[in-house]
C-alpha cells in the first residue's frame, strides 16, 4: 500500500477489474472521481507484465498484480481426447521439437558413412561397441516415422480439443454440472474467476477495506468471496457490483463458457448491497434477469466535463486532423474504440467508395492484426488507400478536444447482439462532448437517442452506401445537427461529473451510516 496520508472522508475502497486498467476509461474515472471525494482509493487490476506494479492515478492508487492461473481441470473432451490420442505429446512445440532433434541423428550417421568410407578415419578411431551402421539407419528411420506420427497426432488432438467438433460433448457438460450443482457449477466448467480469487484474493485481505466496487461480471465473485472471509473475521465490507454488459447477451466461441458466466454472475449478484449499470436499457433487463426489487442506478459511460484546464502534454497529443495531415476544408469523419469485426469499421471503409473526398480516421486499440488487414485491403480495394488514418488511443482525458476538429463522429456497431442494442457508449458522449454530430448504426438504444436529440442520422448496419448517405446528410447541414449542443444543461447532465455524483451517494450511504465499519452485524 502507499504511505499514510490523511483522507477527508472514513474507509477504505478497493475497486477490482480484470484487465490491465489502461484503456478502461471508466475505471480510471470512477477511482480518480471517489478519490476526490475524499475516500482512499485503491484500484486493483491485472499486470500485463505479470508482476508487481503500483503507481498513482490522481488521488487514487493503483496496484496491477501477477495473474496465477490453477491448473486447468479436466474436462470431458480433455479426458475423450487423452483416450483417442494416446501418442500426443503435451503440446506441438514439444512435438516439434522431438522431430527437429533427428538433425543430430542425421550428423551422427554422416559421420559413420564417413568413417566407414575413409581408412584414414577409421583407423585413428576408438573402438567402441556401437550398432552397425546399417541398423543404425534402421533405427534412425523408425524413430523419424515415430516422432512424425507424434507430431499429427498432436495435432488432430489439439484441434478436436479446440473445438473443431465441438458441441454435443459441452452442450452435455454443461446440462450435467448444471443439474448436479445448479449456479455452482461454474466451478467445473469454466475456472477463470477461481484464477482471479488466487491472483487477488491475499492483497485484499491485507488491505482490510470497508468497500469493495467489482468492476464487470468476473470480478463479482472476487469482491462476494472476500466480503465472506472478511465477515468471519468479525469485519462487515460492503460490495458494489458494476455491471457493464448483460451477461446472458455476451458472445462466445465456448458453448460452455456462457452458461458458466451467467451462473456465476447468478450466484453472486444477490451478494452486492448496490448495483450500478451503464445504460437504463441494461436496467432493465438486469432487473428482469435477477428478479430485483430496485432498478440499479446508471453512471453512463460520459467524459470529464471540458474546465479549461489542460494537461502539460495535452500539446503533444495534437488533434485529429492533424494527426491526419489535413487541412480545415477536407470532410474528415472520425471513430474512437476497440477495433473488431463487430464494431463495424469496414462499413465506414466501403462509405469512402461513395464520398470520393470523405476521409476516415479510426482512434483504435491496436494497429495490426487481422481485421486491421481487412480495413486495409478495402480501402485498396475501393481506391480509398490514401483516405484512411488510422492511429492510437490518446489518453481519455485529452480525447474529446483531440476529436473535436472531424466533422462528424461515427458509431457503426452491428446490429443484433443484446449488449449493441442496449449500449450507451462511451464514444457515444465523447461525439457529444466534442461537439460533432453523429451518424450511428440503427441498433435500438443509440439510434433512438440520436433521433430524439436530434443531433445526427441514423443508417441500416453494416451498409456503406447508407452510412455514406447519412455523412452526406450531416456534412450538408452540420449546424442544424449540432443546434442540439446548445443546450448547456443538457451537455452537463451528459459528463463525468453528474454521473460520479450518483456514486458518491451511494458510497456515503454504504459507508458513512454505519455501514462498512469493522464491527460485525
């Protein structure tokens, strides 16, 4: 932990997430925001160098900690797969590696064929008992053909297992362990949350906090099982869930992993004393799905409201039609976020093949990969190389004025998913924050706001010409879309700062009436 310092505010707060914390801005917001308001603040996440790190975030501290995985459990397909393949070696690269040792089996017979062949040779040579030369071949022969059966064995065990075939055997498991343990199965099916309650489990009852805020699905169980061991200790800590997907809409190759989830989740969701969300359309199914007297509040995912203050390197970080090389009368629409096939990048890629001067920027999480190829090729592919820029994240508190130079925001999420429909992201407020009007897929949540709001259009998911027409239609009319950003008030109730507010009073409720003190109920 950091050195004493004095807090305005009594009891200790542990926020826990599963990821490095870089990158997730509403993490960072959330213990900088509660630090400010005088708790002391500890925010608990994964290192991505799997080592002990600590640093501070504003007022609060951060500590990214090693992940320690158990070993994996057997399951059905592991143990039919060990039946099936006998001869599989651990893992292809031990396989491999067996085959490329025969070099050495290759340069020892090269030597007895030269041995053999020079008199010279032979007879300066020891004469040690050794096979003859032609069984030697023999035997070098038979353990290659060994080794290469290995090898595919290997192979075809590591892709059955992958999965292949997947699906009666773990539609089966599944159906079992559900039946035998109910919610508690998730136990066997999937260990990932047992991982994060070894790799966090001692920190936090070291630290003793008075409240622990769970971050996302995984970390529920994490915050519930150290509440329990803290209570058997004689301490009461109270545990804040942040939910910030509706588990039973999440996608998954694994037919197993999602049942698992929801019953994780399931277990350990009546364990929260409050419930935070991020959209009041995920409200409301969080209250279908668990069956709770009280809708969680809802802390959208909104930026910092603009001060005036700047950070001493905001400078360095530019803007984005700088970062671009563009000057002010190029038509420049601009996307923030992580880059995945389901984010809809490659509709704005195919628009450009409709507006001929139209360039895109993509603020993006990664720069290479893939689907990044895939954004690559269609630009060629519609003679739009030239047009698309892509480049990284800038720091969340410098974002909104970095976009504010685009003409226009675009969200191009796909349709269908539960979690797309119901989203209300953060790029969605940032648009808003920087004053650009938006052009958004017709998934349910964004599209209906930016109807009522009336502050951008709206286009049919995944196609180019639409979203290309939808552009034209802003680009034509940019000062009647962004009319709606004249509201002050409106703007205010859409930052950081008015949703922080709903934790802080949620926060002096757990902590400051009694609730969160060391003496057990």
């Amino acid at each position: 932990m950091s050195a004493k310092r004095n807090f305005a505010l009594p009891g200790k707060v542990l926020m826990l997430v599963d990821n490095h914390i870089d990158g997730d801005s509403r993490v960072q917001k959330t213990a900088k925001s509660m630090a400010e308001a005088g708790w002391e603040v500890h925010l608990v996440g994964r290192s991505p160098e799997n080592k002990w790190e600590h640093y501070d975030l504003g007022g609060a501290r951060v500590h990214r900690l090693p992940y320690r995985p158990i070993p994996p459990q057997l399951t059905l397909r592991k143990a039919l797969a060990n039946f099936r393949f006998p001869l599989a070696a651990k893992s292809i690269a031990i396989a491999r590696r067996r085959l490329d040792l025969l070099v050495l089996d290759a340069s020892e017979l090269a030597q007895r064929r030269l041995e053999a062949g020079d008199p010279r040779i032979a007879r300066r040579r020891f004469r040690e008992p050794r096979l003859p030369l032609v069984l030697f071949r023999r035997v070098a022969g038979m353990r290659k053909r060994w080794l290469q059966m290995r090898l595919r064995q290997t192979e075809t065990k590591l892709e059955w297992q992958r999965g292949r075939f997947k699906g009666a055997l773990e539609e089966f498991e599944a159906a079992f362990w559900t039946l035998l343990l109910r919610d508690r199965a998730w136990r066997r099916l999937d260990v990932t949350p047992l991982n994060y309650d070894l790799s966090y489990g001692k920190f936090i009852d070291e630290a003793k906090p008075n409240l622990i805020h769970a971050h996302d699905m995984r970390m529920i169980g994490v915050a519930a099982r150290a509440a329990a061991r803290a209570r058997v200790k004689g301490r009461r800590v109270k545990v804040i869930y942040d939910a910030h997907e509706f588990v039973p809409g999440l996608s998954h190759p694994g037919r197993k992993w999602l049942k698992s989830a929801i019953a994780y989740e399931r277990e350990y969701f009546r364990f929260a004393d409050a419930v935070f969300t991020v959209s009041p359309a995920l409200a409301d199914l969080l209250v279908d799905a668990h069956k709770l007297d009280e809708r969680p509040e809802v802390t959208l995912n909104a930026p910092p409201k603009p001060t005036g203050a700047v950070r001493e390197d905001a400078a360095a970080f530019g803007d984005v039609r700088a970062a671009c090389g563009l000057g002010p009368d190029v038509p420049l629409m601009v996307y923030c976020g992580g880059a995945a096939p389901q984010r809809g990048l490659h509709t704005m890629v195919e628009a450009l093949a409709f507006q001929p001067k139209l360039h895109a920027a993509f603020v993006i999480n990664r720069l290479e990969g893939p689907y990044i190829d895939l954004l690559r090729e269609k630009a060629e592919e519609v003679g739009a190389s030239d047009r698309i820029h892509l480049m990284p994240y800038v720091p969340y508190d410098v974002l909104v004025g970095f976009l504010s130079t685009a003409d226009v925001g675009i969200h191009p999420l796909v349709t269908g998913p539960v979690n797309h429909e119901v989203a209300l992201s953060t790029k969605f407020f940032e648009f808003m924050q920087a004053g650009l009007p938006m052009v958004v897929s017709n998934v349910k949540a964004m599209s209906t706001e930016v109807r009522r709001l009336g502050m951008g259009e709206v286009f049919e998911s995944e196609d180019g010409k639409d979203l290309a027409r939808a552009v034209g239609a802003v680009l034509g009319a940019r000062e009647t879309y962004t009319r709606a950003y004249l509201d002050k008030e409106r703007l205010d109730e859409y930052t950081w700062e008015a949703q922080a507010a709903k934790y802080v009073q949620v926060y002096r409720r757990l902590l400051l009436k009694g609730g969160g003190q060391d003496a057990a109920r």
